[in-house]
C-alpha cells in the first residue's frame, strides 16, 4: 500500500515517514503541491498538509479524487485556517484532523483503512 505524504515541515514529515515504513507502509514524500501531482497515480492513501506553501492540500485532494477515486484522503489543518471540516468533506476528504495530532493517531486510521482494502 503507498501512501503520498504531502507535508511542508519537515520534522513532521520525517516523523511520520519513518513511523509509516516501520509497519511497512511505501510512503512519497512531497513537501509541495506540485511535487504531490506527479505522484497521485501512485497514492492509495494521502495525507495531506492544508496549508503549503504553493497552494493547499484541497487541491491535491480533487485532483486524486478524480483520478484515483478509491483513495482514502487524509487532511492535516492547523487550528485557525479557514477551511471547515464540511468543506474538507465537499472536497472528497474522507478524515479531517487539526493539528497538533499524535503519530500513532495517523498510524492507526492507516492500518484500519488498508485492513479494510486487503479484506
């Protein structure tokens, strides 16, 4: 299972990356909105930061939802920005969460939606 990780921190990014490959996860890393794009194909599961600094993860989300319907998308949002979670839903985000989030809070939501597509 791959999963694009769309993140522009870099210490979250490598924290994430490296707890998803610990339970064998392929995981992209993209710390752009248009390094995203050349990946999506690829994406089984997306986790995507909302605000970058080319754009938004919104973007990347419609584009992968249009060319990859069965992805599952996850949206990473800083308290304060002005996207709602009923937006995030409109878009085709299948998890909203707002940060600060737990590591293991992102692995588990992972592992359950590939148990469900190995099922």
């Amino acid at each position: 299972m791959k999963i694009l990780l769309l993140e522009d921190s870099v210490i979250v990014a490598k924290l994430l990356a490296s707890l998803l490959r610990s339970r064998g996860f392929d995981v992209i890393e993209a710390v752009s909105v248009a390094q995203a794009m050349e990946h999506l194909i690829d994406a089984d599961i997306a986790i995507l930061d909302y605000q970058l600094p080319d754009g938004n993860g919104l973007e990347v989300a419609k584009e992968l939802r249009r060319r990859k319907p069965s992805a599952y998308l996850i949206l990473l949002t800083a308290r304060g920005h002005s996207i709602s979670e009923r937006e995030a839903r409109r878009a085709g985000i299948d998890q909203y969460m707002e940060k600060p989030i737990e590591p293991e809070t992102i692995l588990a939501i992972v592992e359950m939606h590939s148990k469900q597509v190995a099922a």
